[in-house]
C-alpha cells in the first residue's frame, strides 16, 4: 500500500485511461443530479413524516402514537437500506456503475411518485399505512445501491489526482434534495392554503419526482462505464461475491467506514428532521421559520461541500472527516443550549455553524470510503457500510423523541445523541487514516 507523509493516497494509474474534461463533467452532473433526486425523494418524505403523517395515515394512534409511528415508517426507509446494499452492490461490482445506477433512481422515483396516490386513513383505513410502509421500504432498497454508485461514479472517473475532490460532489445532493424539499413546504402551504395543503396539496412534492427522474435517467444513458471498472472486465478480475471478499479481508476496514459514515447522515436526520418537529412542537417556533433557517444552512453547503473536498485533496480525506467530527462534538452542548431561548437570527447562525462543522465529514466521507477498499469490491463494501450507518442514524429520529419524551424534552437531550455520533465518526477517522489505499488499485 502506498501512502504519503500528508495522510493522501496517490490516484492515477498508468493502466487506467483517463476521460476527457467534457466526459469528466457530465459524469459529475449525472452523479451529482442522481444523488440530489434520491436525496430529494427520502427528504420529501422524513420532513412530511414529522409534521403531517402522523394525522394523515395513523390518525387512530394519537398525537404522540402517530408521530411516532410516522418516525418509524421514516426509519423503516433505513432498515431496507442493508438489502438493498447487498443487492446492487453485488450488482456494481459484477454488471458495472452505470447500469446499476439507471436500477437504483427508476426504483426510487417510481416509489416516490407513488406515495403522492395513496390514500389517507380517512378514505381508506389503514391500507394507506400499509401501502405507505412498503413504499419507505421500497425507497430504501433503491437508496442502498445509489450513494455507494453515485461516489464511485465521480471518483472512477476523475482520472487525476482529484479524486476527493470529485468524491464530494454527489455530497451536494443532500442539500440540494433538502433545499427544494424546504421550499416546496414553504411555499406550497402559502400558495394553496393549509387546509388544500393537508387535504391533497402534500401529494405534490412526491409527485414531483417523476419529472426529476426523466432528467435523471437521461442524463445516466449519456454516460461511459468508469475507466476504473472497465480495466476490471478487461482483466478479468471481478469477484464473484464482492461482499464476501469484504467480510474475509476487509472487516476492520468495513467497521471504520461505518463509524466514519455515522455524523455525515447522522447530522442530517438530527437536525433538519428532528429539530423541525422538536423546535416548532415542543419550543414554540413557527415552522416556517425554522424551515427557512434550514434552508439558508443548505444553501451555505452549496459552497462548503466542494471547498473540504478540494481541502480533503490537500491533506487528505480522512483527516477532513476528523477535524468535522471532533468541531461538532466541541459544539453540540453550546448550540442545543440557546436553542430554547434563540432569536430567528440566532437560530440560523446556529444552523449554519452546526451544519458546517458535520458539512466538513460528509464532503470527504466518499473519498475516505473509497479509499478504504479496492475496485473489485469497493461498490459493495461502501455502499453496505453506509446502508449499516443510514440504519442508525435512521433511528436517531424516534429514538431521540422517544428519549425527549422521557426526559421532558430537556435541552440537551439532542445534544447528546449529537455528542455521541461525533466521538464514534472521529475516532473511526482516526482510525482509517492508515488504512487507505489507491482509488484505482484493483
């Protein structure tokens, strides 16, 4: 394994044939649009699963039963996520990136747009929850395969050095996907009503991702096959259980990038799902406000995610990851302290500051886990280890509002979970940084 003084790997490889600029592009706009339609899709429904689903579909249950029970479904979107790792990372990792990818957003965009025809519990009973929960299963299937594909899509194809760099550009889907999904609950109360809001006008923003898919999908058919991949058929040296081969000769590596993977998608659900629910609910704040307060955060990491990846080409990915980690876990305590008693002004220099800090592990966590395994298991390996994390941080939702409940709604009972999540990520960062190897090595 080759690695230099600065913690980096060294990327090119003389047998892989780089692409041209042009190519290089459209590969990041097809990953980055991939990963901002899935992440568009899972958004849609975890901010609507922690206002609206509870009275829509598990009315029966309550006000605290539905609520939990609609965080539950959300979670479930995580339990698939496992499958569907295994599944299309087999899949990458044997058929190739690209045709995998074309599976994974077809099945995603299908589900989603499906969910904006169910019926609610008042027209139908509970074959709407049913209907409901086997479509957050479905879309976690698809999700399982499409962010271990999307990274290596960008990385495979760098073709230089900058494989870091490239790394976090599908990073900018979850903002993106968070951005449109704020705005469209901003916005579309206000333009319909809330009582045409809550009676069909929520059908839209899933419906919505039928269009996105077409764009999608056009723009995965104009693309090659990675140079990284192509050299694995041309050499013959595909395994025939990718996964299994990261079981026998990879585990310790497959542990650290499940802790390195846990802030990045931990972060997201904690504080732009959870303290929606927990900030407008429990604390007073108008929903509005603090959707808006998400949104200029997001917005912000339009900026931050390339420069720590360009940052992560420096000095290398895994110690972006660890400097992220260790600022959250500095500032958890301090930032869910104010929140009870913040000024709107104050709540958005909080989502900012708290969102940079975890913006910094998941920018560099693509390349980190990229460089943790090879090219003939590397679809699997990674996408299997942040399917394990998404399954975690899928649960900090109910858990956190269950803990809430029990401790009554103290203020720091997010920043623990918080706290918690960053120590696992920084000291799995650590960990990693002399466990990388070349991003084209087969």
């Amino acid at each position: 394994m080759t690695q230099l003084d600065s913690g980096k790997v060294p990327t090119t490889s003389p047998t892989v044939q780089s692409l041209t600029t042009r190519s290089r592009i459209k590969v990041l706009w097809a990953s980055l649009i991939g990963t901002s339609l899935e992440s568009y899709d899972f958004y849609v429904f975890s901010y609507l699963s922690v206002l609206f689903l509870g009275p829509l579909f598990f009315e029966p249950l309550g006000q605290f039963g539905g609520t939990l029970a609609a965080l539950l479904t959300n979670a479930l979107g995580f339990v698939a996520r496992p499958l569907g790792a295994i599944v299309f990372g087999h899949l990458g990792d044997r058929i190739g990136r690209r045709w995998t990818l074309i599976l994974t957003i077809t099945i995603m965009g299908v589900a989603t747009g499906l969910i904006g025809l169910l019926p609610t519990y008042a027209a139908a009973g509970w074959i709407g929850a049913v209907l409901l929960v086997t479509l957050r299963l479905i879309q976690g299937f698809s999700l399982g395969g499409e962010w271990g594909g999307g990274v290596l899509l960008a990385t495979e194809s760098s073709g230089s050095a900058r494989h870091a760099f490239y790394a976090a550009f599908p990073q900018l889907g979850s903002p993106i996907g968070s951005i449109i999904t704020a705005l469209l609950y901003l916005l579309l109360p206000v333009g319909l009503g809330m009582d045409a809001f809550l009676e069909w006008g929520w059908r839209i923003p899933f419906l919505a991702a039928i269009p996105f898919l077409l764009i999608s999908l056009w723009l995965r058919f104009t693309i090659d096959e990675t140079p990284v991949f192509r050299e694995v058929l041309a050499t013959g040296k595909r395994e025939r259980v990718p996964l299994a081969v990261v079981f026998r000769t990879k585990p310790v590596a497959l542990l650290l990038a499940i802790g390195a993977a846990l802030l990045g998608i931990g972060s997201y659900s904690l504080m732009n799902s959870y303290t929606l629910e927990y900030g407008a609910v429990q604390l007073g704040y108008s929903y509005n406000e603090l959707l808006l307060a998400v949104t200029i955060g997001g917005l912000l990491q339009l900026v931050t995610i390339p420069l720590f990846g360009a940052w992560a080409n420096r000095i290398g990915s895994a110690r972006v990851v660890l400097i992220g980690a260790i600022g959250t876990l500095l500032v958890a305590f301090p930032m869910y302290f104010l929140l009870p008693s913040a000024s709107f002004a104050v709540l958005v220099g909080m989502m900012i500051i708290g969102g940079t800090l975890p913006t910094m592990s998941w920018a560099a966590l693509g390349g980190l886990m990229a460089e943790l395994f090879g090219a003939r298991i590397r679809y699997s390996a990674i996408s299997f280890a942040y399917a394990i994390a998404a399954i975690v941080s899928g649960f900090l939702l109910p858990l956190t509002y269950a803990f809430g409940e029990a401790v009554s709604y103290a203020w720091w009972h997010p920043a623990i979970v918080l706290a918690v999540i960053s120590a696992i990520t920084a000291v799995s960062a650590f960990l990693a940084r002399r466990r990388t190897e070349p991003i084209e090595a087969a």
